[in-house]
C-alpha cells in the first residue's frame, strides 16, 4: 500500500471540504484522474505544475498544500531548521531520474504571496521541461546547475542567479555528478 503524504491528504481535505470526487478536480484542473489519484494516494511524488493546476482548482495558495499555514507575522527560519516539504522528479511529470528536495523557508506564513525554498539539485540526464504560470528566482548557493528555458540552456555556478517566467518551458537539473542547492523563490499568481 503506498504511503501517504502530507500533501497528498491535503488535497483529499481541500477537496473533500468543496464535496468534489477526484473525477471533477481532476476536470476543474485539467489533470488526470490517475494523477489525482496517485497524488492524494502518495504513490506519485508532487510535481509543481500539476501542484499550482490542483490549488488554483481548489481554491488555495500553493503554500497551503506545502506547509501548515499557522503564522500571521514574520517566520524566521534558523540555519539547518527549513522543513522538508516535498520531494519531486521531473515538475510536469513527477518522474525521472533527478529529483529536487525542497525545504520551506517561510513555513507557517500566512497568506504569502512568494514560496521561498532551498532546493537540493541531484543530477540529472532528464530533459522534461514544464511550464506553469508564474515567475521564479533562483540563486545559486553550491554545485552546478543547468536551467533550460525555451531553446536557451544557462549554465549557473555558485553566486550566479537566474529570474525567469514560468510560462516559458523549462526545467532546472544538476550539472555535475554532484548534487547542487538552490535558493528559489516561486510566484504563482492566484
């Protein structure tokens, strides 16, 4: 039996609380039935586009399903003390060979606007792009990463930043046989 993942029961919550069957969420946000299924199941891990489709459906922030939403002031988040939110494979797909392992720096911040993460990049030989929308920012902190946006691929190293649209396809993977992280800040328009 697969095990179920904060996120996924989430959804199943936010879902069940509109009295939606996963065949209606599935049709409000233009995803698979399966997919819904696997996610709210945790046999699929979370993938961002599919993510920001199922909340803009649902109603809620993208926060809302990554973290519990509790704080109205500002969250402080000390060195080594970001939680693990999400372990994702491709964005579009939730699968393939890399994966990102995020971390929330603002979990617990009401009604934010801005999801800022710290991203572990592994390596990849995956080349799935995904697009969604939204802007993102991302800074490099260690390793190596390739970020491919439309046609173009940026190779950015350690104190190199990239802000991008989401709406352009694209897809941020590990560079070098080591893993990478990341500094991402995620705006995804409600």
């Amino acid at each position: 039996m697969p095990e179920h993942t904060a996120v996924g029961d989430k959804i199943t919550t936010l879902r069940e609380s509109l009295s939606l069957s996963v065949e209606e969420l599935a049709e409000r946000c233009d995803c698979d039935v399966a997919t819904i299924t696997q996610l709210e199941g945790g046999s699929l891990a979370p993938s961002l586009a599919p993510l920001i489709k199922i909340t803009r459906a649902l109603g809620v922030r993208l926060g809302t399903l990554l973290d519990d939403d509790t704080h109205v002031g500002p969250v402080v988040t000390r060195k080594d003390a970001a939680s693990s939110v999400a372990r994702t494979h491709d964005l579009e797909t939730g699968v393939g060979t890399g994966t990102l392992d995020f971390f929330s720096l603002a979990e617990g911040k009401t009604a934010r606007h801005m999801e800022p993460f710290m991203i572990t990049v592994n390596p990849s030989a995956d080349r799935q792009l995904s697009a969604h929308e939204g802007e993102e920012f991302i800074h490099v902190l260690e390793g190596t990463i390739e970020v491919e946006y439309g046609k173009d691929t940026h190779v950015l190293r350690v104190g190199d930043s990239i802000y991008l649209d989401s709406i352009v396809p694209h897809q941020v993977r590990g560079a070098s046989p080591l893993p990478a992280r990341i500094l991402a800040v995620v705006y995804a328009p409600f």
